[in-house]
C-alpha cells in the first residue's frame, strides 16, 4: 500500500497558470485519513510553498529549497545550510555576470535576500518569497540567519550561468532547475536525499511510495521509490531516470496517477 507521496510544484502539480488541480486540498484530506502523507517538494522558499496549501498544511509535508529543508505541522525537521564565506564566494562569481543579466537570490532559513539595485528582479521574486528582503551588500545578512541556497536567475541560464557556475560542482550541486534559474545547494542536499528521509520517518518502504517531478532537480527523486514519475512535459533525461511517465501538468497528470495507485481513494 502507498504510504507517502512526493510532489513537485511547477510543471509537475501546478498547472501552467501555476494553480493547484482542482479540489487537491480534499484530496490532501482523504490521503491523510488514509494514513497517507503527501509532501510538496519544492525548490521554492518554504514559506511561499506553505501558503499555498495553508488550509491542510498540517496535514502533510513539506520540502523546500530543494531538499535544503523539510518542514511538518509548521516545525522545521531538518535544515542543511552552505558556510557563510562559500556562499559568499559563490555570489561574487555570479556578480561577474550581472551585466548579461544574471540576478541573485539567497534564500535563508528565515528569508530570502535580493540586491536592492533591481527593482524589477525583486518584485518579481516577491511573487513567490513569501519572506524576502532587500540588501545593498550581501554580506550583510544577518548572523541569526543561515543560507540554504543561492538561485541564479538567467534567461540563458543552460549556456551562461550554468556553465560559469560549475567551477563549485566539486563541493556544491549546481542544478539547472528550470529553463530560467540555477540552483546551488549544499553537496549533500537534493530532493532525493530529502525524500527519503521523509520515508523513514513515516517507515514507507521502497514499494509504497509515489514521487513526481519535471525538471533536473527532481532526478534524484527518481530513484528514491518504485512508483516515480516524470510528467509527459518533463525533461528529457528525467524521463529516462523515471521509472514511469504521468500525464502533462496541465492534464493533472499528478492526480490522475494517484488515483489510478490507490483504487480506495474515493474523490
């Protein structure tokens, strides 16, 4: 029986209007008297990712920043952060490339931070940082406050940023997320490795898990469970490390692979 269900967000459970399928937040319910947990694995900042699903948020899980933290009824599980001097080692590099249009993001256990010299690159991340700030130096973030990762945004982020970036790949992941961002991490932090922490915390066993993703970030998700699924928009060489493939997101691939596992599920 499926114990534990892990979800991507954008391009996976969201939609292309970046909406939830309809009446997910039941479905959420029904799982959990089921004794079924879902998660929302995100690289998103958690406190963006909880607002979201705030009318069932304690009753399920939550990985965010790209398996940098897991949260549960509110309470932070586990938190894996970067030293302060690699981080800030890292974003003097990517200030390199400013003027061809790579902005930073750091996000902390507290809040994310963005340079207060774009205006625009800020707004747009207020969209989804439910707890952001601007700073005119980013070594002037607070003591109290630990970075969990950097995200590079770059609208030619495969060919550019990416590239510049793998200079850290010995001691870092550095994970194309999507078409626009990179995402650096600790080298230990994925969303597989989050994952299946969160199996043996509920004792879900390699056959009773279900997870779902589209992108590189998701790939060691894949790995992780029997039933992994890469959604029919997804990457291609995720496809190849899934062991099935889900409708598109925007043919609620999530929720139509969910109810064809759990037959009892009645929704």
């Amino acid at each position: 029986m499926i114990k534990f269900i892990a979800a991507d967000l954008d391009g996976t459970l969201l939609n292309s209007s970046h909406a939830l399928p309809d009446g997910f937040m039941e479905l959420v319910e029904k799982l959990y008297d089921m004794g079924i947990t879902f998660a929302a694995a995100s690289g998103r900042q958690y406190y963006g990712v909880e607002k979201l699903f705030m009318p069932v948020r304690d009753k399920m899980m939550f990985i965010a920043e790209n398996g940098g933290v897991a949260y549960e009824k509110g309470q932070l599980i586990y938190s894996l952060p970067m030293p302060a001097d690699d981080v800030l080692a890292m974003v003097h590099e990517a200030e390199k490339l400013y003027d061809k249009g790579v902005r930073i993001l750091l996000s902390g256990e507290n809040c994310a931070y963005v340079a207060d010299s774009d205006k625009d690159f800020s707004d747009s991340c207020n969209t989804y940082c439910a707890r952001l700030k601007t700073v005119n130096d980013f070594s002037v973030i607070p003591d109290d406050d630990r970075i969990i990762k950097i995200a590079l945004f770059d609208k030619n982020a495969e060919t550019q940023v990416y590239p510049a970036m793998k200079r850290f790949s010995d001691d870092f992941n550095v994970i194309l997320s999507n078409t626009c961002w990179v995402d650096i991490v600790g080298k230990t932090v994925n969303k597989g490795t989050a994952v299946t922490k969160l199996m043996e915390r509920l004792g879900a066993g390699y056959d009773e898990a279900m997870v779902f993703g589209d992108y590189l970030n998701d790939y060691e998700m894949m790995s992780c469970c029997k039933y992994s699924f890469a959604m029919e928009n997804a990457h291609p060489q995720l496809k190849s490390a899934a062991h099935y493939i889900a409708p598109s997101n925007d043919d609620n691939g999530v929720v139509r692979e969910i109810k064809a596992h759990i037959p009892e599920l009645k929704i």
